[in-house]
C-alpha cells in the first residue's frame, strides 16, 4: 500500500511539471508573437511610408511631364508660326521684287517709245502726227492703268487667300493645342485619381493590418491572463499536493508504528490499525485522485491553448 501510495504522489509531481513545462512554452511562444507583432507593425509602417513617398514621387513626375510638354507644344507653336510669317514675308518681298522690275522695264520702254515720238515730233512736227501720238499716249496710259489695277486687284486676292489659309492654319494649331491640352489635363486628372485610390487602398489595408493587430494583442493579453490564472492555480494544487503527501507519509508511518504491536496480538491490534488508518486513507487517495482529474484537465486546457497558439 505504501509503494502504491507512493506511484501516486509521483504522477501528480509530474503532471505539474508537465504542465509547468508547457506553460513556460506558451510563455516562450507568446514571447515570440509579441516579437513577430511588432515586427509586422515595423513592416506596415515601412510600406505606409514607402506608399506615400511613391505617390510623391509619381504625382511631382508627372508634374514635371506636364510642365516639360506644355513648354515643349508652346516652343513648336512659336516656331511654326515664325516660319509661316517668315514665309509670307520672303513671297511678299520677292512678289514686290518682280514687280518692280516689270515696272521699271514698262517705264523704260515708255521712255524710249516718248524719245522716239519727240525726235520724230522734232523731224517733222504736224498736227497728224501729234494727234496719232496723243492717241497712243492715252491708249497706252490705259492699258497701263488697267494692267496696274488688274495686278493690284490680284496682288490683294493673294494676300487675302494667304491671310486666310494663315488664319485657317492658325486655328487649326488652336485648336490642336486645346485638344492636347484636354488630353494632357484628361491624363493629369486620371492620374490624380489613381494615386488617390491607391493612397485609399494603402489606408484601407493599414486600417485593416491596424485592426488584426489589436485583435492579436487582445487575444495575447487574454491568453497571458488565463496562462497566469492557471499558472497559479498549478502552484494552489501542487501545495495541496505537498500538504497530501505530508499527512500520507504520516498516516504511514502510524501503520507502521501501529503494526509492531500486532505480531503480539494479532485480532485485536489488526482491527484497532484498521479502524482508525481506513478513513484518512480513503479520504486521502480520493482528495489525490481529485487532484490528478484537475490536473488532467489543466493538462487539457493547456492543449487547448497550444492549439489557438499555433492557429494564431
């Protein structure tokens, strides 16, 4: 009986090491959440700020594009129009220029047909002669004053046409600068919108992160709370333990001393022993067996909580 009480006081010595030992486990695997948590909130406030820093860079990039082709259309712009003016000008000049020799080469041979007629007026002056001569003049005069007009009348029908094919180029490039310009505020605006979504986005998965971390460190607290409420009640138990032992190893040795006796009177003493070492006996091996179900179940419990660990 004395070794079989004993085998019984030794399972519980290691149930409650067993459960120490898992829950300094615990301890150690919490420890190592807290770590990973902390860790992970390291991580989400690296790429909050890499996220940020990115939009920055990509909204002043396509600030700079924007600025870049606006100045690039309006150098094109000036260039084209300076070379259309330019152009213009080098005709106009050059039309001037056939002009004036045409003009010049009309008055030199006005001048000699004049010479001509005044020497002849000089050789033979007659009233037919100067009759036939102021016709020719006039007619002549005429013709001139027609040929001039015509070409003025041309000249101003080209310039016309010219200045509205410029006007009609001009708007057009107008135009084309406006459609570019609705393009590029289109894009610049697109632009702005998906750099907002994705500020959005990264905000929502921040939150999100934020959220399952506190949830973490709930659990963690809650877990730590009940790993200390059952670490204690361990300690409550395996006192009780202790005191169970103490009181088993003195009902013992009242067997033994209470034994000597009964080699003499073997009836009597036998049944006085049993009289009085049956009741604590019994009461103690049921208290142990009480305890090793608590301990078993601690033992459960602290299962339980390895599991939502590791799920964790």
């Amino acid at each position: 009986m004395s070794k079989k009480g004993r085998n019984k006081g030794e399972k519980p010595e290691a149930l409650i090491v067993a459960l120490q030992a898992a829950n300094e486990d615990l301890r150690t695997k919490l420890t190592d959440i807290q770590i990973e948590l902390h860790q992970e909130k390291s991580k989400v406030s690296k790429l909050e700020r890499e996220k940020t820093q990115e939009a920055k860079r990509i909204r002043e990039l396509e600030q700079r594009k924007h600025t870049v082709l606006v100045t690039e259309l309006k150098a094109k712009l000036h260039e084209e129009k300076m070379k259309e003016l330019q152009a213009v000008r080098e005709n106009l000049i050059k039309q001037h220029e056939q002009e004036m020799s045409r003009t010049v080469k009309l008055r030199d041979g006005e001048i000699q047909r004049l010479k001509s007629a005044l020497c002849a007026l000089r050789d033979g002056s007659s009233d037919k002669v100067r009759t036939a001569l102021t016709i020719e003049a006039r007619e002549e005069a005429r013709k001139l004053f027609d040929a001039e007009r015509l070409k003025l009348l041309q000249e101003i029908t080209d310039l016309k046409t010219a200045k509205k094919q410029v006007d009609e180029a001009l708007s057009n490039m107008i135009q084309a600068d406006k459609i570019k310009a609705g393009d590029l505020r289109s894009e610049h605006q697109s632009h702005q919108e998906a750099i907002s979504k994705i500020k959005w986005e990264s905000e929502r998965d921040i939150r999100r992160l934020m959220d399952e971390i506190k949830a973490k460190d709930r659990i963690i607290f809650s877990l730590e709370k009940e790993l200390e409420t059952q670490t204690g009640y361990v300690q409550k138990l395996q006192l009780q333990k202790e005191a169970l032992d103490e009181q088993l190893f003195l009902v013992k040795e009242a067997e033994c001393n209470m034994s000597s006796p009964k080699r003499e009177i073997p009836g009597r003493a036998g049944d006085g022993s049993e009289h009085c070492s049956s009741p604590d006996l019994r009461r103690n091996q049921k208290r142990i067996a009480e305890l090793n179900a608590t301990i078993r179940k601690l033992e459960d419990r602290n299962t339980l909580l390895g599991d939502e660990r590791n799920e964790l």
